[in-house]
C-alpha cells in the first residue's frame, strides 16, 4: 500500500503520494500547506477517509480534555466543602 501525505488549504484537502514530490512542489506554490499525518492506504479516497477520521478523533480528544480539566478541579472543590460538613468535631 502507497503511503500518502497531505496537503491543506482553507477548506481544500488534497492527498498525494509521499513519493510525489513535483506534485507536492505545485501544491505548495500555490499556497498548501503540508499537514502533519501520513498514512498507508490502497487509494487517494481511503487516504482522505482516514484523514478525517484521525482528525475527527483529534476533535473529540480536545473536547473531552477541556471537559475533564473543568471537572475534576470542580470535584475536589465540592469534596473539600463536604468534608468540612462531616468532619467530627
């Protein structure tokens, strides 16, 4: 399976064989500019799909992490308040 690179531009994602160098060239005058992941896919489509998804799941990563990091300084908050309720004097 060809490995694939790709290359972005506002809206415009393009996927190019890494092997491809004179097409990555074009690419890059005219203002692209190449992206971090690569992968191993049978076609152009598939490399795309996969580009998607893997920045889909990039997505849903930084929710849940702003999710978390709201949450978990909230509990302790609420923790320490309870347990000054229930502290035996």
């Amino acid at each position: 399976m060809p490995e694939y690179c790709f290359y972005k531009k506002r809206n415009q994602t393009m996927a190019l064989q890494k092997s491809d160098i004179k097409a990555a060239t074009l690419l890059t005058r005219q203002g692209f500019e190449k992206q971090f992941e690569e992968v191993n896919a049978a076609d152009e489509k598939s490399a795309l799909s996969r580009f998607d998804d893997i920045r889909k799941e990039k997505r849903i990563d930084q929710h849940n992490f702003r999710a978390g990091a709201i949450t978990m300084p909230l509990i302790g908050i609420l923790t320490a308040i309870a347990s000054l309720f229930f502290r035996k004097k």
